[in-house]
C-alpha cells in the first residue's frame, strides 16, 4: 500500500520535473532538471519491479547522460534565444494526441492486472523454462543473452553504429603537438581541486570493481552487460574528469578505444558463429559445453562480457570525442 | 524476545530521527536565503540524516551480505556527498553567485 | 479507486509523451529539441515499464526455497534494458550533429539555421 | 522530497537546483534502500550502491564545466581578472606537462 502510494507520488513529481524542464531556457538548467527526472525515472523502474531497468537507468541516467549534455553544451550554446513561430501549432496537435492518448488509456486492463494480455503469451513461459533450460535465477540477464540474443546483438550493433558515427562527426583528433598555445581548458580537468581528486582517486577503484561484480554477478542479481558497461563508463570518465583529457587519453589511448569499441561486439558474434561451428544454431550456446545448461552458462558469460566491454567502448569514446573537441 | 524488542526500539528511533534529519534538510532547503545557507541545510540530509535512516535499516536485517553492502553505501554516501557539495559550492562561486546576498532571481 | 490508480501510470505517461513530443517539435533550440526526444523515450520506457507489472508480483530475478511467488513479466525489462542504452548512444550521435552544425553554421537556433540556408 | 524538488522548480538560477538534484540523489538512494529492505528483496541494494557510488559525477562534471567556461570567458577577456577567482580555482599556468 505505502509502495503505491509513494508510486504515485514520484510519478506527480515527475510530470512536474517534465514540465520544468519544457519551461526553462536555460539549458544548463534543463540538464540539471534532466538528472532529476532521470533520478525519479529509476525509482519508479523499481517501485514497478524492474530492477535490471532500474539499474541501468541509474548508471546511465545518474552520471553519463549529465556529462555528455555539459560537454555538448559546452561546444554549442547554454541559452535557448527564439522563440518558435509554430508554438501554438504544435501545442495543439500535441494536446488533441494526449487526449487521444488518454481516452485509450480507459479501455486498457490496469497496471498489475494478472490478466492482462502481456502477461498471456510468452512471458510465462520464459518465466517457466529458465531454470531448468538455463539455471540462472536473473530471468531478464537469461532472455536478454539467451533466448532472444538476436536482439540484443542487433542492439550491441546499434550502440556500435551510433559509437561510430559519433567518432565520424567528431573525430578522434590528437592533441596538437605544438606548444605555443594555452591548452584548451577541457584538457586541464579538476587537478587543482584536491577535495573531489583525493576521493575521486578514492572512490574509482570501488567503482570499476562494483563494475566488475555487476558485470559477473548478472546472473544472480540485477546488472548484467550493459549496466556495467555503463558503469566502467562512468569510472573513466570520472578519471578523465579528475586528471584531465590527457592524462586519461594516456591511460586508454585512442586505438585501445577503438579496440573496446570493437572486440566487444565481435566477441558477441563470435560466440554466435563458435556455436555455428559447433554444430549448433546461430547464437545457440548448448553445444557450447558437453552439458547443455553449462553451455548456455559459459555463452551467457561470453555475450555479457562482449555487450560491456562494447558498451564500455562507445560510451568512453563518445565522451572523448565530445570532451576533446574545441569549442568553435 | 527483550533484545529483540531493544533492537527494534532503537532501529524506529533511528529511523524516526534519521527521517526527522531528512525533513529538516528539506525544510531548510526550501527556506534558507541564500545558496549557500541552503547547501549547508542540505548536508543534513546528506549526513546525519542518511546515516540515521541506514544505520535503522541495518539493525532490521540479519546477518547477510546486504549488511555489508548497507555498510558499503554508507560509507560511499558520506565520502561522495562532501565531495559533491564542495565541488558544488566551488561551481557556484566561480560562476559569481555571490554569498550572502539574495541573488537576483534571474527567471529561467 | 484501484481503477484510477491503476489507469494513473498510464495517464502520466500519456502527458510525459506529450511534453516530450512538444519540446521536440515546438522547441527552437536543438539540444533543447533532443532533450525533448529523451523525455519522450524515457515516456515510452514507462510505458512497458508500466505493464510488465503483475499485482503482488517481484523483480524476476528468481527465488530460491520461497514456495509460490510471483514475479513480474521480465520481457519489457529486456527490450527496456537495452533501449536505454542505445538510447543514450543514439542521444550522443545528436548531439554529435548539434556540436557539427553549430561549427558549420554558428548557431543552433533552427530558425537561424533556415534563414541562412535561404539566404 | 517534496520540498526538495519545490526547491529544484523554484531555483532561484542553476545552482539551487543543481543543489536539489543533488539532494534528491541522496533521497533516492534512501528511498532505494528503504524500498528494497520492504519489499523484502535486500539483494537489490546493489541500486542503492550504484547511485552512492556514480552520483556525484554528475556534480563533478558540473564543476568541470563551470570552470572551463570560466577560464574560457577569462582567455577571450584577455586576461582580465573580473572574476573573484577562489584559492583553489584554476590557475592554467601553472599546468605542467607530464
């Protein structure tokens, strides 16, 4: 009971912070608004049972997706200046949307209903078969690496794509090796503050190896690949924020990126043709091992392990790309 | 059944007070003149008030792993936090909020 | 009173998706404009989010030695779990474009942008 | 939490709300706890340690960006101290290469 109404209440505050963040101009505000909603985002993902969810959205949302927006920010502009001239159009059309949208919501079962058309078809039966075709108690970590691990190859693929394409509009350039000028202020990070350097210096290391477990420990608990990939992420980005793009472009060097960026997903399709090779399907981890429940293990370990290595990959190189570009 | 009953007394009362701490800082928060004044009602929460509310929740569970990653999070709150409250007030200041004075309230 | 509270996730998403939709349409600015593209995926997430919910249910994250339990539906998790995801990538690779244009064209206000197209 | 977000919606200016938000991300991470306590399942602290750990990068990120922009307006301003510069601000010529 007091989980539902707390429920209701984030979601309120949600719609708030929605509306907030359409008000303001000020998009430095809006990117601070913008963690907040993420923040109540995760907490409803888990008053809603979702933890996996919850867990990304939380090593997403909490640090990565604020830095990105700040250093995207930083390169363009922080005010928003006109003001649109279809304003009234597109209010209206988005008002008659939500009324539609609000009038279907009335013939829809609601929320929880053990009944309800979802909860009929497949579900069940995933819910039924993990433990004994699988034997991992995470039923998200075994649908998302087992049983439907087309999709989430097609999805590491995305990520990959989007890292590319990224790195191709901004480019990996080097630093200029002259020394004439000043360096770019982006490069110089927060050195002289000892306060966040000491604890930074102190808290990363607890960071990759809460990495580390959520990466290997997704089959028992919530994480899995993409939470610790984002994670990782996370670290080094704190690294880099602390000792500066250079240092941290030394300790992970641009090719190494690169090399992330791409062994995660080919490892993920490797897997996939090793069980080809086997004998197997595409992606079919039985023949993996002599016992089938143990080849299903040894793949879902394998196509974790390359979904954050991958996802470690784009999301670091984006940030690079983003963090060593000059504004113009 | 007495130890258990000290133990439930004590995790409420921490509770209680911890969500007491909580509220205050949200109080302050939203009173408080200025930044800076605020930022200080803040750590209330971030501190004590968090600390209380964990430390209650720990006497609740047994013996488990969970108990040492609670440990963990109160740990990592009470080094991060002040960490993210200085790099916050070192923000505000080289952005020229000036203390002490009701900033001008420019309209987002 | 359950049928409303039941519908209110719903309905909340419904606005969330239309602020979303609004900014992403009405607003001038182009990070402003991909801000709204997020809340309005971050709407769509709720949504599935929403209904993989099962009355008295938990996480799926299965149990060991608890008799009879219900657990949530896992399978909008996984959709879910990897959207985010590429949803931030896809978010970069905008923002990528924004940094782009404001270097080509000095500024990301849309209107701008047109004019000196046209000119 | 209320108050918090009343706080983060009313600013006044970016920093209250940066302040909120940072608040609220503690709150989360209580109200994480407290939930997965309730509910029963104390293996999902594992979320509450995720944003104990991650969440003040977000705020660090702010610093950075604050600072940069500040030395930024400070180098196109040749050089003109305007800005009342703390003791632990950025002293850019003091960088030295490694």
């Amino acid at each position: 009971m007091i989980l539902t109404v707390l429920g209701f209440l984030l979601l309120t505050l949600l719609v708030i912070v929605t509306g907030a963040i359409v008000r303001t101009a000020n998009l430095f505000a809006a990117v601070v608004l913008l963690s907040l909603f993420s923040l109540l985002m995760a907490a409803n993902f888990f008053l809603l049972d979702a933890a996996d969810v919850a867990l990304t959205e939380a090593a997403v949302g909490a640090g990565i997706s604020t830095v990105l927006m700040l250093a995207a920010l930083a390169l363009t502009a922080e005010t928003e200046k006109t003001a649109s001239r279809l304003k009234w159009v597109a209010a209206g059309t988005v008002t008659a949307l939500t009324l539609v949208l609000l009038y279907a919501t009335l013939s829809i079962p609601r929320m929880g209903d053990p009944s309800a058309p979802v909860h009929q078809h497949v579900a069940p039966w995933y819910l039924q078969n993990t433990p004994h075709l699988i034997d991992i108690p995470n039923v998200v970590s075994a649908i998302l690496a087992s049983f439907r691990g087309y999709d989430t190859l097609g999805e590491v693929f995305v990520v990959f794509t989007a890292g590319i394409g990224v790195l191709f509009m901004l480019g990996m350039r080097r630093f200029p090796a002259g020394k004439r000028r000043i360096p770019p202020p982006q490069t110089l990070g927060l050195k002289h503050h000892l306060v966040p350097r000491t604890v930074g210096t102190f808290i990363l290391p607890f960071i990759i190896l809460f990495g580390l477990y959520v990466q290997f420990h997704g089959e028992h608990g919530p994480g899995g690949g993409f939470q610790a990939g984002a994670i990782m992420a996370a670290a080094f980005i704190l690294y880099a924020l602390l000792e500066g793009e250079r240092r941290a472009l030394d300790i992970v060097p641009p090719r190494v990126l690169m090399l992330l960026l791409a062994s995660g997903a080919f490892l993920y399709g490797a897997v996939g043709v090793m069980c080809m090779l086997l004998g197997g399907n595409f992606l079919d981890y039985n023949v993996l091992a002599a016992d089938p429940v143990a080849g299903q293990h040894l793949g879902i370990m394998l196509v974790e392990l390359g979904v954050g290595v991958s996802v470690t990959g784009v999301l670091l190189s984006i940030y690079h790309a983003f963090a060593k570009r000059e504004p113009a | 059944m007495n130890v258990q009953l000290l133990i439930d007394t004590a995790s409420w009362i921490l509770l209680l007070s911890g969500s007491a701490f909580v509220f205050l800082g949200g109080l302050g928060l939203l009173r408080m003149p200025d930044l800076y004044t605020r930022m200080h009602a803040a750590s209330l929460t971030d501190t004590l008030g968090s600390l209380f509310i964990l430390l209650g929740i720990m006497l609740q569970m047994d013996w488990t792993s969970s108990l040492a990653k609670l440990v963990a999070v109160i740990g990592f709150l009470l080094v991060t936090n002040p960490t993210a409250t200085y790099a916050l007030a070192n923000a505000a200041l080289l952005a020229g909020e000036k203390p002490r004075t009701a900033p001008a309230p420019e309209k987002p | 009173m359950t049928e409303v509270l039941g519908l209110y996730n719903y309905w909340v998403f419904a606005v969330v998706l239309a602020l979303g939709l609004y900014t992403a349409a009405a607003a001038p600015n182009l990070v402003k404009k991909l801000m709204g593209l997020s809340i309005f995926q971050s709407a769509v997430f709720l949504l599935y989010i929403t209904m993989d919910k099962v009355e008295g249910g938990t996480a799926p994250i299965l149990r060991a030695g608890v008799g009879e339990q219900i657990y949530s539906n896992p399978l909008p998790q996984v959709l879910i779990l990897t959207a985010i995801v590429v949803g931030i990538s896809t978010l970069a690779l905008g923002l990528a474009i924004v940094v782009r244009i404001k270097e080509e064209y000095g500024t990301i206000e849309e209107e701008n942008i047109r004019d000196m197209d046209q000119s | 939490m209320c108050l918090a977000v009343a706080r983060a919606l009313l600013g006044p200016g970016v920093y209250n709300r940066l302040l909120a938000a940072n608040l609220f991300g503690t709150k989360t991470v209580l109200l994480l706890a407290v939930v997965a306590v309730l509910s029963d399942r104390p293996e999902f602290l594992d979320l509450a340690l995720a944003y104990a750990l991650i969440n003040f990068i977000g705020v660090l990120a702010v610093l950075e960006f604050v600072q940069s922009r500040a030395l930024r307006r400070r180098l196109e301003d040749g050089h003109r101290l305007e800005d009342s510069k703390p003791e632990s601000g950025p002293a850019p010529t003091t960088d030295r290469p490694e």
